[in-house]
C-alpha cells in the first residue's frame, strides 16, 4: 500500500486503460485471465471496445488489422507466459505486414522473478524479435509515457509491432492518482518528403520510358494516397499493377489496371514506380527472369533502409507516400506530358489481358460438378456488393480468388500478406465487422477460405456468433491442404492401415461439415456443392444483416490454378 488513504486510489490496470485510451487507442482484443482481466475490465469501462476472442493469435491479427484500417493501432490484451507467446505470431505479421500493433502482456510478479514462477517467462526479451519496441515500464508512474511511447512507434516512421509489459503486480496495486500524470495524445506521424532533385529525376525518367509501370502496394493503401495516386494515374494514363492488398488503392475495374497482363507486365516494363510495395517475393525480388536485366526501379518509401533492397535503383524517393504522390504530380501538372494510349507497349499488355481473362472464362462457365475454383470465384463476384472488405487465405483459395474477386475502394482487402500467414483471416474478418460497424454500418465483410486455412482458427466463429457480426464465412472445400482426395480414394486409402500410415499429409477429412461448426453457434450454416445451390445460400448470407453465415463450398479435391508462365522463384531457379 502507498500514498494517502484520504485521496482518490487508482489501480495499475486503470492506469494502463486510460493511458491507452489517452493515447486514442478504440479497440482491445485479447484474453482474459490471470493477471489481465482487471486491464480488459478498465478499458472497458473507459469507453475502449473489448472484444474477447479465443486464441490469442487471433486476437492478435485482429488487433493488427484495426491498425491496418485505421491508422491508429489497435490493442491485443494476453497473459502472461503462453499466452504472450500464443501472441508472437501475430506480432511478427504485424510487424512483417508494416501495420501498427500494440501488445499488452502481463508478466508474473516482480517479487518471484527468476524463482519459477507461475507462467514466468522473459517476454520483454522474446518480444524484441517480432517488434518495434519491446519495454516493461520501471513503475506504475511510468505506464502512461511507455504507453505513449509504444503508441508513437507504431505508427511513426515504417508502422510496426510494439510491446508493453505489465508484471502482475502492477495491476493490482492501487496508488494515489495524483501520483499519475498521462501523456497527452501523441502527434499524428510528421509527413517527410522527398529530395525535389529526385522528384525532378524520377519524373524525367518516367516521361522516357517506353514501357512504363506504376505498382501500388499496402503501403500505399496505408498511407491513403488513393486520391493523389489516381490523379497520377489518370493524368498520365500510366498503365497500374496492384499487389495483393494495394488492390483498391486504384479500383481493379480501371481501365489502367493491368493485372489480368501481371507476368508481361512485370516482364517487359523498362521504368517501374514502386509506391509502397517491397521488392520481396511477392514482386520476385525485382531479378530476372521476373524482369528485364536493364529495368530502372524507382522506389518510393518511408523506410529509408527499404530502399535499394536487391536491386540498384535508379531513383530513391524517400518520404511520406501521399506526400511524395503529390511531388510527383505537381512535377507533372507543369507539362501536358501523358503516355501515348495507342503505343505498342499497351497493344501488348491488352492482347494479354484479353486472352487470360477468356481462359478464366472458359473455366469459370464450366458445368462439371464438382465445381472448380474459377466457377466457384465467378459466383461470388457477381454477388459480392461493392464496398465489401474481402479477407482471404489459403493457397490455391487465396491465390486464384484474387484475381476474379474484385476491389473497388482502398484498404478493403486483408489476407495472408508478407508472411503468408495461414489462421488470419477469421481475426481479420471480426476486425473489419468491427470497424464497419462504428463507421459504415451496413458494410459487409466476406471471408473467404480454403478449409485448411479455416482450420487455424475456427473457434473464433464463436466470437462472430457473440458480437453478432454478420460475417460471410466461405469454407472453398477440397479436402486438403493444396489439394485432397474424394471420399472414395481415401476410403480406399484406409483399407490399407490407419489414417496415420495411410493417408497423404495433404488430406483433410473429406466431405467435412464445416457449416455446422457455424450451426452450432446460432448462425446460419450451407453446404453446397452446385452453382444454383451458391448462388441461393449466398443471396440469404447477404439478405441476413445481423447474423452471420458459413457456406461450406464442396469442390473437385484435385481443382488447380490454369496454367501459368512462371513459377514462383527459389534460389535454385534464381
Ligand atoms: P506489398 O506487400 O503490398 O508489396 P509491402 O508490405 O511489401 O507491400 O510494402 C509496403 C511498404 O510501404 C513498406 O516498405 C513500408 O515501409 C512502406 N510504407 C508504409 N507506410 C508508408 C507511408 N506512409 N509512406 C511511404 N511508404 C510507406
Ligand atoms: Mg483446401
């Protein structure tokens, strides 16, 4: 016990929650138990959402994803020991994604450190890896400028991970609230620009390009350059590529957009524009036979080691996305400069769009049962409204869903990401239903998922079902991992030994009811394994707009992507 009895108590655990709250943080995901609960309780009597979920990966990457959409980090509330550890994997996505998170972790006592305590583990350590910044505040009194401090590095500079830790004896212990004083609010992220040289050089080397190409990635989405990056797009009728979640940034049904062209356009371009997108494996690490030897980079960051990261490139523009959009665009407003609509360069891109999407078609129009991936994608496009946020994960799932479900707005689309996460997509989903339902009420959230991917987190359903969030879960369903076999062949498979010995490490339960774990629950459950049967169980997942539903989507166990010109890069084939 400590300061004057006649004066006003506050706990640990209220300090933390409104340091957060001071700090602007809305949303808390978490877990309760020994010793948080007390944290989960104040914040949530401050006015802080609490949404308890039931992993504490899940409540991670739901955490992390608010950060994504808000620009303000969400927070993830877990225990100490396993539970902290259950949460590295969504700090290190978070972190891998460059999307701003902060933990919370209660640690064992101070007092029994190092004598084997319950749950003790050395978690300011074992964060460090998988953050920003990773600190135990050394008092109570020292909780709100931690807090600040953890806010702050999160979205300042390239947006991260942080972690706070919080030993169990802090939560309880109640000291004078004069004692306390919070640090104001932190400033929004001061906006850098880039060196006006560099603007001048990147501008004079896009106007020379013969094949030019822009690439948006999530940082980009992040930033919200939407606005100045279509003017960009439209007054020089720059042909655009977006990566995976840089889709929407520009809307994909714009005539610019050339991913239908992906591999040529990526191929062939002689000047490409990188805004916030990484030279990673996503975009083949900008190395041929991916690209041309001689293409020039110009990358746009706001993380100044970003930059040059394996290749040379031409120009660096170092600064805020939106910011240096703008400096480019005003370099380009002094001149009526646009790329030729008719040059040989958009003759070929199109030619190539044309005959990939009349591939698609042709197996998308298919009518043999069991369904394939491209039918399957094709019927919920023609429903999916508009402004939908679109989570996904999965291999094929994902991989192929991507390129026919189509995103109109920024930010609305949220999946395995840099890491390729699998056990994503349900914490995702319940953060976009959260955050539509405070700012766009009405907005629906459809989660698409191969079965495998379901697998990782499935138990959330029954936080979907308690907040009643009217997610539409589809579980793509082919009995495996990549690919499974029909009930049938594994029945087969079974008459020579036991699961165990038998059965290929790809297979999944065939014909697996996934729908009923939704049932279960009290939300809607379909199990469908004809187009006419899709079509019906996602016009009533729509037409519901406070209960959630699950389609459990049968299709051919052996259904692969259409033939591709490349596959994806290894250091043996570099
Ligand atoms: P994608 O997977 O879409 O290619 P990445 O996650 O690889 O995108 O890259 C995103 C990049 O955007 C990161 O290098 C990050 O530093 C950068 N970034 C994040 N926020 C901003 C911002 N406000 N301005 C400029 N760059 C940003
Ligand atoms: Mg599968």
């Amino acid at each position: 016990e400590r300061g004057d009895r006649s004066e006003e108590q506050v706990s640990g655990a209220e300090v933390v929650a409104r340091a957060l709250k001071t700090q602007g943080v809305e949303y808390m995901f978490g877990i309760v138990g020994i010793p948080v609960t007390e944290i989960a309780v104040a914040a949530q009597a401050l006015g802080i959402k609490y949404i308890g979920m039931r992993n504490e990966q899940a409540a991670c990457y739901a955490a992390s994803a608010v950060g994504y959409l808000t620009g303000r980090p969400g927070a993830c509330l877990v225990v100490s020991g396993p539970g902290l550890i259950h949460a590295l994997g969504g700090m290190a996505n978070a972190n891998m994604n460059c999307w701003p998170l902060i933990v919370i972790g209660g640690s064992s006592e101070r007092s029994q450190e190092t004598m084997g305590a319950f749950q003790e583990f050395p978690q300011v350590e074992a964060c460090r890896l998988y953050s920003k910044f990773s600190a135990r505040p050394s008092s109570i009194e020292a909780i709100p400028s931690v807090i600040e401090k953890a806010v702050r590095s999160s979205i300042y500079g390239r947006p991260g991970a942080c972690y706070v830790d919080i030993p169990a004896d802090y939560v309880t212990l109640q000291v004078n609230s004069n004692a306390i004083k919070y640090v104001e609010c932190c400033m929004p992220p001061p906006v850098s620009m880039a060196e006006t040289a560099a603007v001048r050089m990147a501008a004079s080397l896009i106007r020379n390009a013969q094949q030019p190409l822009l690439i948006f990635g999530k940082g980009a989405a992040y930033a919200h350059a939407e606005e100045s990056i279509r003017k960009l797009v439209e007054q020089c009728k720059l042909p655009f590529l977006p990566t995976p979640m840089g889709k929407g940034v520009v809307p994909d049904n714009h005539p610019n957009c050339v991913s239908a062209a992906r591999s040529r356009a990526l191929q062939f371009a002689d000047v490409i524009v990188l805004f916030g997108a990484r030279l990673n494996w996503i975009l083949h690490f900008g190395l041929p036979p991916r690209y041309r030897p001689d293409v020039k980079f110009i990358q746009v960051d706001i993380c100044a080691e970003e930059l040059g990261n394996n290749v040379r490139p031409a120009v660096t523009l170092l600064g805020d996305l939106n910011a240096v959009t703008g400096q480019l665009l005003e370099e380009f407003e002094k001149t009526t400069w646009q790329y030729p609509p008719e040059s040989a360069w958009w003759k070929s891109l199109r030619e190539k769009m044309k005959s990939n999407a009349a591939k698609a078609q042709e197996l998308a129009s298919s009518m043999s049962l069991p369904m394939n991936y491209y039918t399957v994608f094709h019927h919920v496009q023609e429903q999916l409204p508009r402004d939908c946020f679109v989570v996904s994960e999965g291999a094929n799932t994902m991989d192929i869903g991507r390129t026919v479900l189509q995103n109109y707005f920024p930010r609305h689309r949220l999946d395995a990401g840099t890491f390729g996460t699998m056990g994503v997509g349900l914490g995702f989903a319940i953060a976009a239903a959260i955050v539509a339902k405070d700012r766009n009420p009405g907005q629906r959230v459809i989660c698409v998922e191969g079965d495998s991917a379901f697998g990782f987190s499935g138990m959330e359903v029954e936080t979907i079902c308690r907040h009643s969030l009217p997610i539409i879960l589809l579980v793509v369903n082919n009995n495996g991992i990549y690919q499974g076999v029909d009930p049938g062949t594994w029945k087969e498979m079974l008459n020579f030994g036991d699961a165990a010995a038998t059965t290929p490490p790809m297979c999944l339960l065939p014909n697996a009811h996934y729908e009923q774990v939704m049932t279960a629950f009290g939300g809607k459950g379909y199990f469908v394994q004809t187009p006419a049967e899709l079509q019906d169980s996602l016009r009533q997942s729509l037409a519901e707009t406070t209960k959630p539903s699950l389609i459990n989507i049968m299709i051919e166990p052996q259904a692969t992507r259409k033939d591709q010109d490349f596959h994806w890069l290894t250091r043996s084939n570099l």
